[in-house]
C-alpha cells in the first residue's frame, strides 16, 4: 500500500503521515528532509544554495541515510531547501530516492507512506490513497509559529506569515513539479480540524 500525502507547509501532513504509518504498520518518509540534506550538506561544503550545478552534484549523493543528520531542523538548512527544491536537477536525483523508498520499504513494510509537495503528482501518481492536506494561512503560520518557539527560536507571527506566503508562492509557481493536488486526491483541510480529527478522517477514508 502506498499513500502520499501532499500540501503546503505547516498544515499538518507530517504529523498525519507519521501517524498513519504507524497505525497501518507502513514505513515513513518525510520527503522534505531529503531536501534539506542538499541544503545542509552545501552549506556544511561552504557553497550557495543559489549554485544550481552544485546543487544537483550534492542531490545525487544523498540518500535515506542522511535523514538522521543533527542539523536538517536548522532555519539556515530549511532555507536552503527551499532554494534548491526550485532546481529541476535536484527533484530528479532526489526523485529516485523516492521512488526506491516506495518500491522497496524499509524492514520489509508492506507499504509506505509519504509525505511532501509533489508525491501524488509525480512521485507516486499510482498510490492507492492520496491526500492533499491544506489549511488557511493564517492558521498554518500560527502553527508554524509555536513550533519555532517551542523549539526556542525567536520569531514574530508577521515574519511567519511573511516568509510562509513567499514559500507557497515558490512552491505553487516553480515550472518542475509545482505544489498542487492530484485530479484523485482526497481534499483533507485542517483549518478546523485537530490532529486526531484529521487523523480520523484520513483512515475512515483509507479504510473505505
């Protein structure tokens, strides 16, 4: 079984996806972390995020191994994601790391789980379940916010806000592989919904 899982950041698709997984016994993959392996791996190199080239050299070394990596929760490794997610040779190497995670599970999974922007669109447009999770923006910078406080990071919900809009419009406007739902996913929005009620509402729909 494989589900994916897609939509904009902070409403709430990781948390579902990993509850998911663990529920149905399916292996997990954050997708995005492996963007962010790029990010850090050229950062820890002394390179820019902004070289495309280097970019994509250091997107075709990583692996699922490097998701255990201390540093991948830093704000200067999530800012380079977003820089070389943009780069079309990225998403290509990256998308074979996907592709094998959902072929081959780790620890002999009957399934897989994941979770990113692209995942029912391109990585796995033949999952058996797909969502596309959503929220307002309001609520998904709210959430956002409190993650970074919790987490002792200085912020102001303005920034937040700020710095969220211009992600979903990088996002929703790149020419490879833009954020958008697929034509079979299930619209699941979260504004008014608590993690076990978008829980609930998932696996009623899986189970159906």
């Amino acid at each position: 079984m494989i589900i994916t899982i897609d939509g904009p950041a902070a409403a709430g698709k990781g948390t579902l996806a990993r509850r998911l997984a663990d529920h149905l016994g399916l292996a997990y993959l954050d997708s995005g972390k492996l963007y962010r392996a790029v990010g850090l791996k050229l950062l820890r190199q002394g390179l820019d995020p902004a070289d495309a080239g280097a970019a994509a050299r250091i997107a075709r070394t990583v692996g699922i191994g490097d998701l255990d990596e201390p540093g991948l929760d830093d704000e200067a490794t999530a800012k380079a994601a977003t820089i070389v997610a943009a780069y079309p040779k990225v998403r290509e190497a990256l998308l074979l790391v996907q592709r094998d995670f959902a072929a081959h599970p780790p620890e002999n999974r009957p399934g897989a789980v994941i979770d990113g922007r692209d995942i029912g669109t391109v990585v796995c447009p033949d999952a058996d379940h797909k969502f596309f999770v959503t929220a307002s923006l309001e609520i998904r910078a709210a959430r956002r916010l409190n993650e970074l406080l919790e987490r002792g990071v200085e912020s102001i919900h303005s920034r937040v806000l700020r710095d969220m809009k211009a992600r979903d419009d990088r996002d929703s406007g790149r020419q490879t592989s833009p954020l958008a739902p697929a034509n079979d996913a299930h619209l699941l929005d979260t504004t008014g919904l608590d993690p076990d009620e978008a829980f609930a509402a998932a696996l009623a729909l899986i189970e159906r």
